[in-house]
C-alpha cells in the first residue's frame, strides 16, 4: 500500500472482490459480440449462411464502424481496448428473436 | 457454438422492446416517481450521496424535457415508475449478472428498473478518478425513457463510458433525441426581460451586458441567445436570484431606462417594487421615504392593478401597461396616461394578418436587445411587434403592428420545468 493515504481516504482503493473477465481473443470478443447483439443467429438451412468466420468478421466489422474504428474485420488491439471499456450492460442492437429462437430451438 | 446459442437464447428471456432507430416513449404521463431500493444502496457512497446524485441525474433530463420526476420512498414499490439499485454478480433478481470490476456497469430494463454493478468504481461529480454515477445514472434513465444507443461524439447515450470531460452537460443531439419522444417544453411565462448591467472594463471603460431571463410562477431561467438554450442548471428559485420581490411570481417587469432615468420595477397584484441592480435586491424605501411595495394607482396614476404585463418602449419614453383588452400608456416625464388613453390593444398593435391577435390578456411584453424587437407572448405563442426596420423596408406594415404568430418553443428553446421538489436539489 502507498506509505501515506488522503486523509478522508479517497486513494483508497477497497479490494476487488472480482474482476470481468478481459477480452483477449478471439473466444471472448465473439462473447461480447454475441451479448452486445452483433451477431446475427441465422437460419441454418440457408445455403448462403455465412460461415462462423464470416459472420465473425461481419460482427466485428459492425462493432468497428459503431465505435468509430478503422472498419478491419480483424480483432486487432484498438478493438480490444474499444470491448473492453466500461460501458452500459444494454445490447447495441436488439437480437432478432424469431430469427434466434428458431435457429436455437432447431439446434 | 452451443456456448454462443445458450447466451442468445438467454438474451431471449430478457423484456424485448422494439428498440428502433430514435427508440420508444416509454411512459405516457409526465410526472414520474423514482426510488433508490432499499436492498440496492451502493456499499462506495453515503445513502444521501447516492439520493442526491440519482436526484441531479433526474433533473439533468428534466432541464430540457417535458417530464418531471420526483423522488418517492412511501409508495408500494408498483407504483414507482422507476427503480434504481447497486448489486454485485447475480443482483436483486435479475437474470444478467453482473461481470465484477470493469466493462459492463450497469444496464436498464425497459420496464423501468435500473442496475449498477457496485463492483465499478462509482464517484461523485468531479471527484476525478472512478466512474461517475451521475454520468451512468443519466445514461441508464435515458434507457429507461425509451433512447436507444446513439453514436455520436458528445452524446451521453453511446455505449462506452465516457471519461471524465470537465462540466458534463446534456448535448444538442441528446435534447432532441428526448424531446423528439417526449415533445418539446411549452408554457406560459409570467415575464420575459432583458436585465441591463452595467461593468467596468479593465482599462475603466464601462460597458452595457445584457442578460434574458424567462420567469414563471416562483422560478426563472437565464436564456443564453448566443447558445440557444437556458443556463445550465436552470431554473432556480426565484427567491435565489431576485431578493424581495414575491416569491411566487411577478405579474410584469419593467425598465424605465433613458437619459434622465434608469429605474427597474417589479409589477404583483396591485403593488409594485422598485429594484436596486447595485445590491441585487428591491429597495425598501423611495427617495421620499415612502416604503416598498407600494400601489401601482400611486404609483402611476391612471393605472391599477393588477396588470397583465408591461414593458417600457425606449423609443417614444413611454411604459405600455397591458390589462385585459385595454394598453395604457404611461409618459414617465409627465407621471401620467398619454393622451388617449387606455385604449383597445387591437388599436395600439393592430394584426398585420386579419385575425391573427391575441385579442388581450397578454403575458409578456418583451423587448428583445438580441433581436432589437418587441414581442407579446400569450400562453405558447408569441407575436413580433413590427419594427422601424420592417417598416422601412415594407412600409405598408402598420405601425406596431402585430406579424403572425410563432410558437415561443420554436424560437426560445429548452426552457423547461423541473418537479417542484427537485427546484432546490
């Protein structure tokens, strides 16, 4: 600890009972993504579903554009500082249900 | 994948709304309470710090929208429109958990229940390091009002935290976005004046500042023309501002300002008072010892309270006092009515469009210094006296004559109420 603190302790840092988890790679971003609702669950039967790297890249693209990135499709470090900013728990956008609950009931 | 399904399918379970692009107007009343629940004070600030900031973050929307909020510990907890509270993990039943220090913070559920994650670091206004709750705070109820995310540099609805700017203000864009939901701020106003000051440069020149102020029942807001919106902050009290005059509201203002005189007067009910701009406050006594407030009748003879409004028109010396349908016109130098009067307000300010008048019981009178005009506002309207510049330029135009009408909100923007027990935070 400092050797001296404030006098109404406001340096004082209270212990951390727990940390969120830092987004590091590709695993992590796609949960952000997810839980933001950048992914866009779609209809396993249609042949022109995107691959998962595709629809990894397209999320991650949207996420950039949002955030005001470099739109690169890649998970490089200005996007990972950008998901792991403190922010609101409210999804950036709303998740097609129908689309979803179809996809997962079929799964 | 199964990992990714699970989470879509338990994002399913959450309350949808139909977040569209400008988002929703979640409530249909105006007046809407809120509660700091017991089971979720924040363990980093006192309880009254916590109210007190939860308090500002409800005024801050407040300022510049039609809605007021009010701060409710009684009410069975159904009754309470919106529902703050701090948790950690898995908190105060609900089914997104919380992340622990870092990323997420808080979120807002659209049936008006706010959580912040007690793991975050959370700080007063300006206490410099942390995360400013006042911040989350008016970001989460911009949720809860129906605002999606908007990602525009300076709004406080972008996602990511923003760190600590100096003065955090609601922006143009974030105005808007509410009042695009929710309307824009209408109302009468008691009186609307320009207050003359005079300062002293630093090379000992004096120089003449003029500031706008709207005042309404006990409360007023500075307006700043150059910014289009009020003072940050407003409206106060009018007690806070305007010491001696009546505490629930004047009838008119009036600033009798020429070569031989510079006297500023408050107008309530049958009284008046003098006011003294050295002190910033009413004088007790006139020069003969007579004791403020006094009768407008002794005043200025031929008029009476009480009065609609009045204003003093430089231009021809005289102050114009609006009563009903009836304008007197007072000569100051001669302490009586101009000749002629009272007289039909139609016949003073005649209506350049047939039929487009207020037709009397006006509430303001203002001159404008910003726009160098005069205007006669009445209930959400308000009306431009015609000017010598308009007439020069269309000489047909009456004199004094009224142009069309205009809303007040669409020219003086963002002037809004606040509840009455959050006028004094």
């Amino acid at each position: 600890e400092k050797l001296f603190h404030n006098r109404d302790h406001s340096d004082v840092q209270a212990p951390i009972s727990h940390q969120a988890e830092v987004i590091t790679d590709k695993y992590t971003a796609e949960i952000f993504l997810s839980r933001y609702g950048f992914f866009k669950p779609s209809d396993q039967d249609d042949y022109n579903t995107p691959t998962e790297s595709e629809a990894f890249i397209s999320a991650l693209k949207e996420f950039q554009q949002i955030s005001g990135l470099p739109v690169t499709g890649v998970f490089d470090e200005a996007t990972k500082v950008a998901m792991n900013k403190p922010r609101c728990g409210v999804p950036d956008k709303e998740i097609d249900l129908t689309a979803s609950s179809e996809a997962v009931r079929r799964r | 994948k199964r990992h990714l399904a699970t989470l879509v399918s338990r994002s399913r379970s959450r309350h949808k709304r139909d977040l569209s692009e400008s988002g929703y107007m979640a409530f249909s009343k105006k007046v809407l309470r809120w509660r700091l629940i017991g089971e979720g004070y924040s363990s980093q600030l006192s309880i009254e710090e916590q109210r007190y900031i939860l308090k500002l973050a409800f005024r801050m929307w407040s300022e510049v929208s039609p809605l007021e909020f009010v701060e409710d510990t009684r009410s069975p907890l159904e009754d309470v429109d919106i529902r703050l509270g701090f948790g950690t993990g898995r908190h105060l039943g609900c089914n997104q958990r919380f992340d622990g220090t870092g990323q997420e913070f808080a979120h807002a559920w659209f049936l008006g229940d706010i959580h912040f994650d007690d793991d975050e670091h959370f700080t007063a206004p300006n206490a410099g390091s942390g995360i400013s709750l006042l911040k989350v705070a008016v970001h989460e109820i911009g949720h809860v009002l129906g605002l999606p995310h908007i990602y525009r540099p300076g709004s406080i609805m972008q996602p990511s935290y923003l760190p600590n700017e100096s003065g955090f203000e609601m922006g143009w864009m974030d105005r808007k976005a509410i009042q695009h939901l929710y309307g824009d701020c209408k109302g009468r106003f008691n009186t609307v004046f320009d207050w003359i000051r005079k300062e002293k440069t630093p090379y000992g020149e004096v120089v003449i500042r003029f500031n706008t102020y709207f005042m309404r029942d006990g409360w007023y807001w500075l307006y700043e023309n150059k910014n289009n919106r009020t003072r940050y902050g407003d409206p106060v009290a009018l007690q806070v501002g305007w010491r001696g005059i009546p505490v629930d509201g004047v009838d008119a203002y009036v600033h009798v300002w020429s070569r031989k005189r510079d006297a500023m007067y408050f107008f309530k009910g049958t009284q008046f008072w003098r006011y003294n701009s050295e002190n910033d406050q009413v004088f007790q006594r006139d020069p003969e010892g007579h004791r403020y407030p006094m009768l407008i009748s002794k005043g200025f003879p031929g008029v009476s309270g009480p009065i609609d409004t009045a204003f003093y028109d430089r231009r021809d010396s005289l102050i114009y006092f609006f009563k009903n349908t009836l304008v007197y016109a007072f000569d100051v130098e001669a302490n009586s009515l101009a000749r002629g009067f009272p007289k039909n307000i139609k016949d003073v300010f005649p209506p350049v469009a047939s039929r487009d008048h207020p037709d009397g019981n006006i509430d303001a009178a203002y001159f404008s210094y910003t726009h160098n005009a005069v205007f006669l506002l009445k209930g959400t309207r308000f009306w431009q006296v015609v000017g010598s510049r308009d007439r020069r330029r269309r000489p047909f135009l009456p004199r004094n004559g009224l142009l069309p009408h205009k809303e007040v909100d669409q020219h003086w923007f963002d002037i809004c109420d606040v509840h009455p027990t959050a006028l004094k935070l």
